[in-house]
C-alpha cells in the first residue's frame, strides 16, 4: 500500500479540515493526518479503470463499471470534494497524484468538459502511457484531435461517447445497459476496447473518425 500525504499536495488545508473530508467521503483515516491509501493492484483479465473528472459522466460511468468485472481504482479531480463523493459512491480511492492514477490504471477515462480534455491529456502525456488505454467521452472531437501524440508515446486513444444526456449522477448508471455508446479511435485495440464493453454489458459500435461531426450533428438532433 502507497500513502501520499494530503499536507504535501494541499499544503493550505488544515489537518482538521482533511479529516472530515474523508469522514464525509467515508474513509476516515485512524491517525491526525489524513493519506490517500492507494490499494493492491488486482492483475486478471479484467481492467483497472482510473477517471480524471469527478462529474456526471464519470461518476455515471465509474458506478458502472464497478458493478462488473473490472476495478475502479479512483478519481482525481480539481475539486477534491467531488473526487470524495465518487470515490465514496464508487468504492474507490481519491487521487491527487496524475502520474500515480496513471500507474495503477490500464485504462483512463477523461471525463472532463470538452475544452479541457486536451490540456488534462497534455498533462496526462507527461507520464508513461504505453499500453495504455487514454478514452474521452466528448461526441464532438475525435480521439485523434484529443490525443495528437498519442501514437508516438505508444499508447491508444479512444472517444467512447454515450448517447445519452446523465440527469443523475447518483442514479444514471442504471440506466447504461440501454444507452448506445459511439466508439472511434486507434483500430489496432478496437476489437479489443469493444470487447471490454460487450462484457461489460455496454451496446457500442464502432463509427469513422471522418462521420464524427455528422454523429453529433444527427444526435443534437435527435434528442431536439
């Protein structure tokens, strides 16, 4: 088990103040400081699923997948309050650090508003990603316009939008199974990240990086 001093990264909080965040989130700590626990990794043929985003479509989609065969490791968001409350909601862990999100997760979902997404990649592309699965869930932007460089750093980008407006943080995820997921991005693990979503129980296909536009177009719409 990894500890990461809250006091390190959010020196302008009290001891005081970070405890009852976690007693809030659950996850009191036994001694005066508080830490994040970071937990054993779990190998198998499941994935370790990491969120940078605390949102209604990470919450949402989080909640999930942890009612699967995969593991949420965590959360890491600016606002550590939310990050607690899907951390709770999820029965994860909070992250403060990107680099170790990163380590413990085979796949990282930036689940952060569309103009965001490519400066959170920029930092998220500071750290190794080989291997690694790097998804969004905008239906606008391609994986390609999200993770330019992704190749290059020898991982594999993916946009996994579900066409579906979340109301509920708290309470969308039960309603997934019957949401259809557009995925577009690198085609040499396509087979693969639509595996994972198929045992998953997730509908998804696959569409072309050139249709996107017109899948958000069609889509804003549909639901109009």
């Amino acid at each position: 088990i990894y500890t990461l001093s809250l006091h390190d990264a959010l020196p302008i909080w009290s001891a005081y103040s970070i405890r009852k965040l976690y007693q809030k989130a659950g996850r009191e700590n036994s001694t005066a400081e508080a830490h994040i626990a970071i937990s054993p990794l779990k190998r198998g043929g499941h994935m370790r699923i990491g969120f940078i985003g605390a949102g209604k479509v990470g919450t949402t989609l989080g909640k999930y997948m942890s009612s699967t065969d995969n593991e949420v490791v965590g959360y890491l968001s600016k606002s550590i309050e939310s990050a607690a409350e899907a951390a709770r909601f999820t029965n994860s862990m909070v992250y403060q650090d990107i680099g170790r999100l990163i380590s413990d997760s085979d796949m990282v979902f930036l689940t952060v508003p569309d103009g965001s997404i490519i400066s959170v990649y920029e930092e998220v592309a500071k750290h190794p990603i080989e291997g690694k699965f790097i998804c969004h869930c905008s239906g606008v932007m391609t994986a390609k316009d999200a993770f330019p460089d992704i190749v290059q750093k020898h991982g594999y980008g993916y946009s996994v939008h579900p066409l579906f407006a979340v109301s509920d943080k708290f309470k969308a995820y039960k309603e997934l199974p019957d949401v259809f997921f557009a995925i577009e991005g690198a085609k040499e693990k396509l087979a693969d990240i639509m595996n994972i979503l198929d045992k998953s129980g997730l509908k998804a296909s696959v569409i072309d990086s050139d249709a996107k536009t017109k899948y958000h177009l069609a889509a804003v719409m549909s639901s109009n």
